[in-house]
C-alpha cells in the first residue's frame, strides 16, 4: 500500500449515516479488558448536519503510518458534538465506543442457574442482539456450570468483567472495516498486529525512519506479592480440608526483600473442592504477577492493538528484542493540513504510548470489578412444586422467589437450595420448622455475598396472619 500524501489524508472516517468528514485531530485510549474510546475532531462543509444521522450509528476511523499499514478502530457513536465555524467549515466531535460500552448504561438483579461463566456471557450478549459475528469466545479451558449466580444491581458489562476475572478470562476486540468483534480469551500468546509486526528499534537520533519504528522502549520490574493462601468451608463435606495455597519461589519471577513472604490470605473464595481451590489459587498468583515485567514504549506504529503482538529487533538491549504482548495504546494524532487555511508547514502528527508484557506471560485481568454486596436482610416466599405443601432437601433447605426476582417463575426452580436456620441442631437432635412454600422468610447473606443466601428468620404477612390476629 502506498503511503498517504498532502491529497491522501493519512486518517480517515466513515460514518454509516453521513458522508463529507474530513479528520482535523483524535485521540484514543484502549487496554485489554476495558472497553476503547476514542475522541475525533471533525470538519465538514455543512453547518447543519443532522445528529440522528451520526449518533449511535456505527463508523469506523482509520490510521495509516509510514508502513504502508492501516489501524481500523470500529465503533458506535455515542457522543456528537457542534463546535465552531471557520472559514465555511464547521468543527464536530465524535466519541465512538464499542457496543459493550453501552451495557454499562443497563443495571439488574437477576438469577442464573447451573450455567457456566461463558454461558452466562453468551446470554446476556444475545439478549442485546449481539449476533454471532460480534463477538467469539477463544478459549483453551473448559468452565464447569455455575450452580447459582447473581447479578444484584450491577450493570451488565460490570458484570460480565467481574465474571471474566474470577475465571482468568480477558477480553480485547478485533476491528474491521463494518464490525468489530468482542473476543473473550484465556490464553497467553495472540496474534500479531496487522501488517508489518516485526518493528525496529530507532530512537529518533539522526536521520528520520522511513518507516514506523519504535522510538523508545522502557522495561521495569515490580514486586507483587508471592504467595496465596485461600480457605473455604463445605457445609456437606465438613471434614474436608478446603484450604489451598500456592507460592513462587524462584526470585526472577517473583523478586521480594530477603527473608520476606508476601502472602495474601483470602477467606471465603468460589469454590467447594479443593482441586476448584487450586485452579483458583493458582489464578491469583499469575494475576499477581502477570505485569511484573512490563514495557513502556513510544511509536508511530499506528497498528498497536491491545491483545495483540508485536516483535522488536535492533535495540541495543538484546533481551529487548523478541515479541511483546501489547496491554494498553493511548493514541494521538492531527492532520491540520485538511484545511486550507492552515500554515502549510503544519503537517500531519501520529504518536502512540504502549505497555506490553512478554508474549510468553499468560495475561490474567486485574479484579477492577467487585460483586455488590447486600448490606442487610432481604424477605422472600418460599416456593416449590405446584401442589406441595413443602419442598426441603435432605438438609431441610427450601427455595425461594426473592421479591427483586423478576424472572422467576414462583416454582422449584427460583432459587438454590438455601439453609434454614434452626433453634437447635446437633448430630442426631435439634428442632427442625421447614418453612411451608407460600410463607415469607427473613433472608441474610454470608459475607454479604448474593450468591451465599441463609434464611434466619419468618415473618407473618397480610396472607400468612396469626390466628391471634385474625
């Protein structure tokens, strides 16, 4: 491909509703599991454009460098903004954003049951008419069902977010020139930048490159904690010892002060058997210590894709040179020659920031999206098959519609099996009150956690009166 000239701008922008725009300035930020946004300056020989044209409709801005190369961001529009006229053109700004970022705009309390975490995803995502080519799941592991799981005020993408980083899973986005696609994967390693992704190191001294390189490259190590230790209880299993630990031992992995240990001791966790404990133990630590080795660079390599990897060569470092797995882009740009005014000497601009990580380190998201807790006592009524009096387990645990629940169906398949607390219980003695379907319980919630209901207490309604009071 040849190279842009002063009659080929080299970025461009595409708007399904409107045509005419020319790009003046943009900048973008985008890491590996958040969604993107990028911010464009517009001109237009119209003063007068029609908003509902170019808002929340798709477009797509490219970037060329001097590779020969072409970065596709696609996106929604979900800010478009008038600004000043000059010389009978007239400024607009875009904000494009992908469609995940507009599920940060819903919010629920829902249940889901006895589905996997890439299951629950998926759901969600075709309830929001993502088709089958907008998104993809690239995994490497298998996820067991979820017995119980929910989502208690939260906004779907934080959600979605928080369920990807209590299983090592991340996500980062494929852009084309009319879609772009959510992937969702575990793996470490990806596929190269488009274009040219071997990338030479040139540190801007003497004559320019003409080509993209990378202008400077900055390692640096951090210390993380080194070890893990992680304690559950099974109320089923309750000889079983379910405290689980991992650490890393070898100082070029995990650097800390002489002597020292740096664990991190966690308790309650997810997981109801020890081999779900150690999966998840050993989680925590590569989650730890997965940016331990990072790379701030510099580049007008325009092509840098978060999830994506690039290669190095010519640095005077060699350790330096092999491939990089690319965690965050900011961009910047401006092509101030689009308008004819402008001094002709002003011309066009294109810089990117990058943090990357060694392309053989498994990636792991940081837990930026905690699950709400409930903060005090819920009442629901306790349900179960049409025509039953009562529906325990052999543990006298019953089910429940919660009055927030607006998708159950009041049977025996609303809830988990949920504990009910009892006056007295010992091994072979105790009092046991089953609570009869139709009544009204108190409900709390260990740790505050939604997915850990107990019910601690029953309540009288205007159904359910005493016979005192009626």
């Amino acid at each position: 491909m040849r190279h842009p000239t002063a009659d080929s701008p080299w970025f461009t922008f595409d708007s399904s509703g409107e045509t005419g725009f020319r790009v003046y300035a943009f900048s973008g930020h985008e890491e590996v599991h958040e969604p993107y946004e990028f911010v464009i300056e517009l001109v237009h020989e119209s003063h007068n454009i029609d908003f509902a044209n170019v808002l929340a409709r798709p477009a797509c801005l490219r970037i060329a460098d001097r590779s020969g190369g072409v970065r596709l961001v696609h996106g929604v529009v979900r800010v478009f903004e008038q600004l000043h006229t000059a010389n009978v053109r007239t400024h607009y700004r875009a904000t494009i954003v992908p469609r995940l970022w507009f599920l940060g705009l819903t919010r629920d309390h829902r249940i889901f049951q006895n589905l996997s975490v890439p299951r629950i995803i998926t759901q969600i995502l075709k309830e929001q008419n993502f088709t089958g080519d907008s998104y993809a799941f690239k995994c490497f592991f298998d996820y067991a069902p979820r017995e119980y799981c929910v989502q208690y005020g939260e906004t779907a993408q934080h959600f979605i977010s928080r369920l990807c980083e209590e299983e090592g899973i991340y996500f980062y986005f494929e852009h084309h020139e009319d879609r772009h696609v959510l992937c969702f994967s575990d793996m470490q390693d990806g596929p190269r930048i488009h274009g040219e992704s071997l990338l030479r190191f040139h540190p801007g001294a003497g004559t320019e490159a003409d080509t993209a390189t990378v202008h400077s490259m900055e390692p640096g190590r951090a210390i993380g904690s080194d070890a893990f230790t992680f304690r559950e209880w099974n109320f089923e299993k309750t000889r079983l010892d379910l405290q689980v630990g991992l650490a890393e031992t070898d100082p070029a992995k995990a650097p800390v002060p002489p002597g020292m240990t740096l664990e991190r001791y966690r308790y309650p966790h997810l997981y109801q058997l020890q081999k779900d404990g150690k999966r998840y133990v050993g989680l925590e630590l590569k989650r730890n210590l997965c940016l331990g080795e990072l790379v701030r660079a510099d580049t007008d390599a325009s092509r840098m894709t978060p999830g994506y990897v690039f290669e190095l060569y010519d640095h005077h470092r060699r350790d330096l040179n092999r491939r990089w797995w690319v965690v965050r882009v900011e961009h910047r740009g401006e092509q101030p020659q689009v308008l004819e005014h402008e001094a002709p000497d002003r011309g066009m601009t294109y810089a990117a920031k990058v943090q990357a990580i060694p392309n053989t380190t498994r990636f792991i998201p940081a837990s930026r999206h905690p699950r709400n807790l409930i903060h005090g006592l819920h009442t629901a009524i306790v349900t179960g098959p049409d025509g039953e009096e009562i529906y325990p387990d052999q543990y006298g645990r019953v089910k429940v519609q919660f009055h927030w629940d607006r998708q159950g169906g009041r049977d025996e398949n609303t809830s988990c099996w949920i504990r009910v607390a009892q006056g007295w219980a010992g091994g072979q003695f105790g009092t046991m009150a089953i609570p009869r379907i139709g009544h009204e319980v108190v409900v709390n919630f260990l740790e505050g956690d939604p997915d850990r209901p107990i019910i601690t207490g029953r309540v009288f309604n205007s159904v359910n009166r005493h016979a005192i009071m009626t």
